[in-house]
C-alpha cells in the first residue's frame, strides 16, 4: 500500500477503547465521512449496525449513530450478531453500509469498526482512505439538513433470520442427530445464535462462553485460547469442539482426542470434499503467505493448486473475487465460502465442516487430519521507532535464511498491521534449520531495534 494510513489498519479501524484512535470522536468522524461517501442518489440511504459484546460497544455505537444520523443515514440496530450476520444483513435490508463494533478475537480493552460496503464485502483501500480523508475534512456543508436528519431504531428477529441463513447452507435433509456437540462462543457475539443452530439442526450442544459480560469477551476462551474447550471435549466425550471467536467470524475445531484443528486444515477438508462433489471453483484454494506448506503439499498431490496473498481475510476474498475460487481462509481460523457468505463465517465453516463428516461417516480426528504440517515457526520482535525491515544487515540475514532453507521452506517476514513488531515465520521439513534460521534473524532485528 502505498499511502500512509492514519486510521484504518489490516481490519477497519482498531485500537484500545477510549484512546485515539478508538475514541467515540473518531467513531462518530468515521460515521459522518462513511454515510457522506455511500450516500448515492435521493433515496433514503440506511446503514446496519451490530456489535459483539465488549463494554465499549455502547459507547461505539452511540457515536457512530450520531455521525451517520448527521449525514442523513436511517440506522438500523442489530446488537449482538456476529460480524458475517453483518455482512449478510448488510445485503437482506438493502442497506447503503454495514458496520460491525468488534475487535475479533483481542481483549475487552481493544475496539474496532468494520465497514462492509452494500454487497457485502469489506471495503476496498481506495474507499478507505477517500473516508479517512472526509474524517479530516469539515464536512459540515454536507451533513443533512433538519428534516433530512436520519433516524435509529433496532431491528427484531436478527437471530432467527441468521440461524435460518445459516442452516440453509446445508443440504436440505442433512441432519446433525448423533453428534455431541461442545461450542465455545468466546463471551462474544455468537453466544446466542451459534448453540441455536447447532441444536435446531439435531446436535446434542454443550455450550461454554456464553455468559458475556462485557469483559470476559476471548478471555481465556474461544478461537485463540482453546485449552478449556479441549477439557470440555474431554470431559463430556463429545464428538467435536468448535471454538470461535469474539465476533465469530472465524473457527479452530478440536476433534474428539482433544486435538486442535487449525484453518488450514480446514480449508484441505473442505477444498477435498467440494472437488470431489464437484463444488469447488478455481480448481484450488486461496489462503495466506502464512499457511503451512504442508497444505500446498497436499493440494499439489490432489491436483489442486494454492495461491498465496497478504496476510487479512480481506485480501484472500478480493482474489477469490477476482480468479472464481469459492474456498478461501487463513491459518488462524478465517475460513471464506464465497457460495454462502461474502466474509469469513465461523459458524458456517464449522457446519460445513460437521456436513463433510456426517457423510464420510467417520471421525472428525480422521476427517480432519488431511496431511501432515510441516515444522513452522513463528516470533515477534518489538520496535520502537524506524522501519527495521529497510535496514541492510536485516535483508542480508533474511536473505543468508532464504538460502539456508533453499527448496526444502520458506521464510516470511512481515510488519505487523495493528502492533509495532516484526513478524518472522520458516518453516521446513528440517524443524532444527527451520528454528535456527528464525532465531538468527530475530537477533539481528533485536540488534537494530536496540
């Protein structure tokens, strides 16, 4: 990207509530400059706003009703709903925006605003920053007049109408009878439609981190902290654990040994049975510079082909859009459908996924374990001012790692989009080469950042 951005990172707007830039000043500039960027002709333009369940959320949402209320916008207020249902609501009501209060999977402390464009889909960097630069704009001659000044009101029966979305991306008579169920929905937004999906359907559900209270949102729970989800499987033999995140759009699976289950292999699951059902589109999947290279192993070896983008869900869905592929995801967990959803769906990975094992009738331990990852290893290194990755001594040590790990991995270095680190990822078949060359590296991005 080649223009510095002030507000918007990897995923919309984020940082910790009440400080800049996720102040309810900046939410309410962000709801003024969107509604005057999507506002396109004399109809009366409408935006939806859901959140998840962070203590911020209030305070989000408030100011960001009144900058689009100002700019003469109808809002229309989901609550909690889980960021996909924002996505599909977005296109249900015919709205001119969407717009989802969640930080993902952070803490409670941390807050963010997603912006879904009127089909769906995340907006492009181009929107984004034309709308960072309205945020610093007076806009004042453009907000509505008195009598045009929208209006807010909540919107009833937001659950029911994505539960029934997603149970219909299911074949008609599929049936989840049988299966002992555990899902962990994080404290966040999913706590009341994801157990109600997985029940309607005919699982037997255990339901843990569905008691929100504004703070235990992801606190040791859900997507990135699976440890109690995998005890619960344990305890209650059940057949399968699904664990989503704060916002739930994306989903690690723990099968029935207690054994997480990350997104890449998902996407293998996945990717293998639509291919054999003559589902699948672009002859391959779309994923990450960060997934294993086990899974473009196992693609290769089934005739199918895996093309890597930047790191951000938003960029494997611009090139699923672009290149006709219908299965997408990240190794974290972000698994795209582009025949169902227009965003990663935790949920409904997770009911694909469930689908996949009914008919194989087998496992999810088998049916999940699609090919063997290759040793990856991945750390952090903090910087406090600069742009170590431009320093010679850095690339040559990137590059002495490179030819080190020559045809047998990889190396992936990147700057984090939210936080002041330097990610550094190899991974090989060789997993001592593989840490030496991380930590190599590291120490010379130690050395400069000193």
């Amino acid at each position: 990207m080649s223009k510095k951005r002030k507000y918007f990172g990897t995923d919309g707007i984020r940082g910790y509530a009440n400080k800049s830039p996720m102040t309810a000043e900046t939410a309410m500039k962000a709801g003024m400059a969107a509604g005057v960027a999507f506002k396109r002709g004399n109809h009366r333009h409408r935006v939806v706003i859901g959140k998840d369940t962070r203590l911020s959320g209030y305070m989000i949402e408030n100011a960001l009703v009144a900058g689009f209320t100002a700019a003469g916008m109808d809002v229309f207020l989901l609550g909690p709903v889980p960021t996909p249902a924002v996505a599909m609501l977005t296109r249900s009501l015919r709205a001119d925006i969407g717009v989802m209060i969640s930080a993902s999977h952070n803490a409670y402390h941390d807050n963010g605003i997603k912006l879904f464009g009127p089909n769906g889909f995340k907006l492009s960097d181009e929107i984004e920053l034309e709308i960072e630069r309205l945020m610093d704009t007076d806009l004042t001659p453009q907000l509505a007049s008195g009598h045009n000044i929208g209006r807010a009101k909540r919107v009833e029966g937001v659950h029911d109408r994505y539960i029934e979305f997603a149970k219909r991306t299911l074949p008609r008579k599929m049936s989840l009878e049988g299966l002992r169920v555990v899902v962990d929905c994080a404290n966040g937004a999913a706590y009341k439609v994801a157990p109600a999906a997985l029940w309607e359907l005919g699982a037997e559900v255990i339901s843990i981190g569905t008691e929100p209270n504004g703070i235990n949102i992801n606190a040791e729970c859900g997507s990135t902290h699976t440890a109690a989800l995998s005890r619960k499987v344990n305890e209650v033999r059940a057949d399968i654990g699904i664990a989503l995140d704060g916002d739930a759009d994306r989903v690690i699976i723990v099968d029935e040994k207690s054994n997480v289950v990350d997104g890449d292999q998902l996407m293998a699951v996945m990717a293998q049975s639509w291919k054999e059902s003559e589902k699948l589109s672009g002859d391959g999947v779309v994923a990450t510079i960060m997934s294993n290279l086990g899974l473009e192993r196992f693609l290769g070896d089934h005739g199918m082909n895996l093309a890597r983008t930047a790191v951000g869900d938003r960029y494997v869905v611009e090139h699923m859009r672009k290149n006709g592929y219908n299965v997408g995801g990240e190794q974290s967990g972000h698994i795209v459908l582009s025949d169902y959803c227009t965003t990663g769906d935790g949920l409904i990975a997770a009911l694909q996924v469930l689908s996949v094992v009914q008919t194989w009738d087998k496992p999810v331990s088998e049916v999940c374990s699609r090919f063997e990852p290759v040793p990856q290893i991945l750390k952090n290194v903090r910087y406090s001012e600069g742009e170590p990755l431009t320093d010679k001594l850095v690339k040559q040590s990137i590059e002495e790692g490179r030819n080190r790990l020559a045809n047998t991995g990889r190396v992936v270095i990147r700057a984090s989009g939210t936080e002041p680190l330097i990610r550094v990822m190899a991974e090989g078949d060789d997993e001592g080469l593989v840490r030496n060359v991380v930590d190599d590296i590291c120490t010379t991005l130690q050395e400069i950042a000193a």
